[in-house]
C-alpha cells in the first residue's frame, strides 16, 4: 500500500498532534474535526459540542516504515481510552476517543486492538466508526505545540505524553 491516512481522536488535537509529529514514517500530521453532522465547522463551534465533531488528527503515513498496528500502540498509549468524552481537564462529546478507519484492514486491526485491551482488563470506550469527512482546523491550531511551547496547557499536557512515546516507542521516533 505504502501512503495510507489514519484519523484518530483522543482528546485536544493539540496534544496528539504533538505525538504523532514525532513517528518515524509519518509525513503529516493534520489538526481538524470529524464526525458531526455540520459541514465545514469552526472551532468554536466545535468547542459549544453542538456540532457532533470531535477534535481529530489525520496522519498521513508510509505503511512500508510504519505499521497502522503500531500506531494504534501510540495512540493508546498516549490517551485515556477509558474515560467517556473526556481527557484530562477536556470535557465534551468534542474530546472523545475514536478512530474512523478508511478502509476494512484498518478497522479489522482496531477492532482487534480493542478488544485486546479488554482482554487485559483496561475498558477502552474508543468509538470505532468508518471514514466521514475530514475537515482541517484553523490555520492557528496546526503544530501548535511546535509554535507555542510555552503555552500553559500545552505544558502541562503534552510533556507527559511524550515521555511515554520515548519510554515505550523509542525506535519509531524520528
């Protein structure tokens, strides 16, 4: 296949993005909103929870460097996938956890995945959904956390997150 997109929710598209800038093998890492019923949103409307959006990443990346498996592990364990529209101090629908595969490999992958962590006793609620539109965040949101380090929440949020992509993902950074 080689070029392959994944579209993953956990929570502020700030944070995830950070993560996923950091693989090995992704060559885009796009904040925007997914799954709601009003096209073209804004973020405001997307933060009022009224639009059925939630706050998504779209990865775009070479499945010949990295496995679509692989970046399910980080997604998982860079999130909570046990707490209902909710990470951290991020409440709403907006912020859930979910994945909209695009194609049937992919959501046989997460399903299994999923199930997985069941089987371990971790009660991952991610939404698994087909592919729905995609629509790109303001300009202001993309590589936020590059732009804005010292951004309060971006400090406190993503630091952890990426001392856990380094612990346990240390041969698929960049």
């Amino acid at each position: 296949m080689a070029q392959q997109r994944a579209i993953f929710g956990g929570g502020c598209f700030w944070c995830t993005e950070a993560v996923f800038r950091q693989v090995k093998g992704v060559s885009q890492v796009i904040s925007g909103y997914a799954g709601g019923a009003r096209p073209n949103p804004n973020y405001e409307q997307v933060c009022s929870g009224a639009t059925g959006h939630a706050e998504v990443i779209a990865v775009d990346f070479d499945d010949t460097t990295i496995s679509f498996d692989t970046l399910l592990d980080i997604f998982f364990a860079t999130h909570d996938p046990t707490t209902l529209n909710r990470q951290g101090n991020d409440i709403g629908s907006q912020y859930r956890s979910v994945i909209y595969y695009q194609n049937e490999q992919q959501q046989q992958i997460a399903q299994a995945k999923i199930e997985q962590l069941k089987q371990q006793g971790i009660n991952a609620v991610t939404e698994l959904s087909a592919a729905v539109p995609f629509y790109e965040a303001e300009s202001y949101h993309q590589d936020f956390y590059t732009k804005n380090p010292t951004q309060g929440y971006c400090n406190f949020s993503i630091p952890p997150k990426l001392s856990k992509l380094k612990q346990y993902f240390a041969d698929q950074l960049v």
